[in-house]
C-alpha cells in the first residue's frame, strides 16, 4: 500500500466502518472474508479488476485489494464479526 499502514489508508477504514454501520455490505463482506483463501483472493482479483476498468478511485481499490492479504482479511473479519 505504498508504504503505509492498512490502518493508514482511509479508504480502507471508509470500508470498514460502512460495513460495520450497514447491515447488508456487513453481510456481504463477511460472507466474501470467509471464503476459502483461494476463492477469496480470485474473488476480489476479480472484484478489483472490474473496479480499474469503471474507474473507481485508486484509494477504493487499494482498500478491496489489501482484503487478498490474509492477515488483513482476518483482522478485517474478526472486526466485523464483533458487531454480529
């Protein structure tokens, strides 16, 4: 992420806290972050692909990205499961 923090990139705590405030993208979400790795990452690869091509700002994709790391997968699905 360009040398900083996940914590850092405000897209990525914007993404986390509108799953946290909204019922539905929270479902989503967890659903997507408990995925097996493989199907996770292919997943969001897609996802972020897809993203590039409509455009999306680069701080957005960044965020959806950093989600195929595994260690920000479970940290971002431990933080979810807690409003559950």
């Amino acid at each position: 992420m360009n040398g900083q923090s996940i914590g850092d990139n405000e897209a990525f705590v914007a993404l986390i806290q509108v799953a946290e405030e909204d019922p539905e993208m929270n479902q989503r979400l967890t659903a997507i972050l408990r995925l097996p790795e493989f199907q996770r990452k292919s997943l969001l690869g897609s996802a972020v692909n897809e993203m590039r091509m409509n455009g999306a700002p680069e701080d957005f994709i960044l965020a959806v990205e950093a989600l195929r790391d595994d260690a920000i997968a479970r940290r971002a699905l431990q933080i979810l499961e807690k409003r559950n």
